[in-house]
C-alpha cells in the first residue's frame, strides 16, 4: 500500500509560493524591457510597436497558458502516485501539442498579423515597425509554449524554485540581448525582437537540461506512448477546458477596457492606471494558485483525502488573507501608487473616485485564485471551463443591468468584481461534491 503524503504545511506553503510569485512577476518583462530599451532611441512609433507587439504576443501566448496548467495537474498527480514514467510521458505529451500549435502559429502568420493591424488602429509608422517585431518573434511560438509545458511539469513536482531558476535565466538573457543589439549595435525594433526570440529558446535549452537532471527524458518516450489514445484524449480534453475557460476570460478582461474607453480618455487612463493595482495583486495571489496545484495534484495523485483537504484548506487561507491584505495595503498607498504613475490632474481625480473599487479587487479575487489551484490540482478543468462561463454570462448581464441604472464607470467595476465573487462563489459550492467523486470513484 503506498505510503501517505505528509500533509502540507504553512512554511511548505509558503515555500513553494514565494518562488511562484517571484517566476509570475518576472512574466511580462520581455515586452517591457524591449519597450523601455527602444524608448531610449527616442523614436515614438518603434516604441508603440514594441509596446503594441508586447501585447499582441502576451494575449496570444498567454491563451495557450493551459499547457502550462494541464501539465502541472497531471504531472503532480504522478508524482502523488510516484509514477515517474507518467511525469515523462505527461511532458512529452505536452511539449508535442507545444510544438504542433507553436508551427501553427507560425505558419499562421500572415493572416495573425492582418487581423492584429485591422484591431489595432495603429498609425502607418507604427504598424510597420510591428510588421518587423511581430514576424521575427512569432518563430518563438514553438519554444514559448515549449517552456509552459515545461514550466507545468517542474511546477507540478512542487519545484517552483526551479521555475524562478527559468524564468530569471529568460528574462536576464532578453536583457542583456536587447542591450547589445538595440544600443550596441543599433539594430533597432529587429534588435528586441531577435532577443525575444533567442532568450525564449534558451530558456527551452535551460528547462530539458533541468528536466533531464531531474531525471525525466520526455524524447525517450515511445511514440506509442505519446500518441496513447486514452491518454492523450484525456490530456487533449484537459487542455481544450483551460483553454476554453481562458478564453472567456480574456473576453471579460477585454470587454472591460472597452466598455470603460466609452466613458472617455480621462475615464479609460485613469481604469488603466487602476488596473495595475489589480495586476500587481494578482501576481502575488498566482504564488499560492501554483502552490495549490502541485499539493493537491499530488494529493489526488496519491489517494489521500486527507492531505488534500490540509492543502485546499490552506491555500484557502493564505489567499485570502493575502487579499485582505493587499486590499488593505492598496487603499492606504493608493493615492500615492496612482501619483507616481500619472501626472495629469484629471486622471488622478478621476482615479481616486474609483480606488476603492480598485482596491477591493484583490479581496474578490483571492477565492477564485486559490480555487483555480485547487481545480487545476485535481484536474476538474470541465468544472472550471463551465463555471468560467457562467460567472461570464453575470459579468454580462451585471453590465447590462448597471449601465441602464446610470451607473456608469462604477457600475463596469462593480460588475467587475461581482465576476470574481461569482467565480469564486462557484468553485467554492462545487468544491464538496468534486471532492467526494474524486475520493470515492476516481480522479
């Protein structure tokens, strides 16, 4: 009979989530330091094409996040049931989708980049200086989503120091590329996004050598095993969830800021402007999101209730009081936060009217986050996908009801934040009957 796991503890906890956090802030620097890098040159069209490019890439990158989310759910199931050649089998699996969508977006790209220059409405200048950004980094899409696939399997191992260990190693690579071909030697805009390119395939480089030394060879897998129907299916049907539910999610983020650009200039900057708190504080909740899955991935993976419950109970914990926190944190430096990012008048009046809805954003956000760890875990991505999109039909309804009160910018935050509590609020109802199924019938 297999042993137990040893249940999860705060400073286990705390010791998978730091590192996690850390890895998630590192996230959207590639985009950020090519657009400070090129704001140097002083020539404002490259810098809104890098800007723009940034954007495009981390939407299109980012709903393909699944890869790194199903990954982790099943690999820390396999490392619950000590199965180390399902944890290979699980990333090889997972870097042949990364590969398989990565070409494809590759060989998309033309019509990619047309329907990114009609959305956009950018000026002449700047869309020729996207062109050259947007068909030089779109060659990492293979290894980008390699490296989400690997992430999930070094994550799902409870590793998440060896996640940061990429994650820095990308990022420090970028910059000191960027620095060399952008100001070393005046490659401009092509400069930032070869050292996009090339840092993000050092990463893949970085990740196989670690996954190697970890002792999984995902290219020893048979192609048997890789293309397994039962197996593969299922991984299939996991990622096709999280994607779906990624999706939506995206549409509500999307659907925010254009519902908010209605309500004016001033309106839309000073959303903007509040809308990096609300990032700043959801990188801090991903740490525990990401210790929540390996801890009851391993759990389910093990059959064992019991440290499952430990670990659900936790996450709950820590990410909720982190919320309050935050919460808290940012309605006392708010004003001051929103004074350093901005230095017209009327963005920061307009700015602090809505900072308490801002503030609160985190609090609201801190049971879906730690829910979302908790569902990736135990792979219940239907769940997710379905309770996704229907806390998306309240958002939508929530607008619709709040704007024909007049409610105007307050009512779009306030469904905003209704959209999180009806996440969470979901998760949270479903979470008991999930885990008597799971416990007594099988994940």
């Amino acid at each position: 009979m297999q042993a137990a796991l040893q249940p999860l503890t705060n400073r286990r906890m705390l010791a998978l989530a730091v590192p996690a956090t850390l890895a998630s802030i590192t996230t959207p620097l590639i985009g950020f330091v090519g657009a400070t890098v090129i704001g140097r040159l002083g020539d404002a069209a490259l810098l809104g094409a890098v800007a723009l490019g940034g954007v495009v890439f981390d939407a299109i990158f980012w709903s393909f996040g699944c890869l790194r989310m199903a990954t982790a759910g099943l690999t820390a199931q396999a490392v619950g049931a000590r199965d180390d050649a399902e944890i290979a089998r699980t990333l090889a699996r997972s870097l042949t989708a990364a590969a398989l969508v990565g070409l494809t977006l590759v060989l998309a790209q033309v019509p990619i980049a047309r329907l990114v220059a009609l959305v956009s409405g950018a000026s002449p200048d700047v869309l020729a200086g996207l062109a050259i950004y947007f068909h030089i980094r779109i060659f990492a899409a293979p290894f980008t989503l390699a490296n989400y696939a690997i992430l999930g399997s070094v994550l799902g191992r409870g590793r998440t120091d060896l996640g940061l260990l990429i994650q820095v190693a990308i990022n420090l690579t970028n910059i000191a590329l960027t620095l060399l071909l952008v100001i070393g030697f005046g490659f401009g805009i092509t400069g930032a996004a070869v050292s996009a390119l090339v840092s993000d395939a050092a990463g893949t480089g970085l990740g196989l050598l670690i996954v190697n030394r970890l002792g999984t060879r995902p290219f020893a897998v048979s192609r048997a095993d890789v293309l397994d129907a039962a197996a593969l299916a299922r991984t299939l049907k996991i990622n096709a969830d999280v994607l779906i539910r990624t999706l939506a999610l995206v549409a509500a983020i999307v659907l925010f800021s254009a519902i908010g650009a209605r309500f004016g200039d001033v309106t839309l900057a000073a959303n903007a402007v509040l809308w990096n708190l609300f990032l700043i504080g959801g990188f801090f909740l991903d740490g525990f999101t990401v210790a929540s899955e390996a801890a009851c991935g391993q759990a389910v993976g093990a059959r064992d209730r019991y440290a499952f419950t430990v670990a659900a109970r936790l996450s709950l914990l820590w990410s909720l009081g982190f919320g309050i926190g935050v919460s808290l944190l940012f309605a006392g430096i708010g004003h001051a936060f929103i004074d350093t990012v901005t230095t017209n008048p009327a963005v920061r009046e307009t700015a602090y009217a809505y900072l308490p809805l801002a503030a609160a954003a985190p609090f609201f956000a801190a049971l879906p986050f730690a829910m979302d760890g908790i569902f990736v875990g135990a792979t219940w991505t239907r769940a997710m996908r379905n309770l996704m999109l229907a806390a998306v039909t309240a958002y939508l309804l929530a607008l619709v009801g709040f704007q024909s009160l007049g409610w105007g910018n307050t009512g779009l935050w306030a469904a905003f934040l209704l959209f999180l509590a009806a996440r969470g609020i979901g998760q949270a109802l479903l979470y008991p009957r999930l885990s008597r199924q799971t416990f007594l019938h099988g994940a």
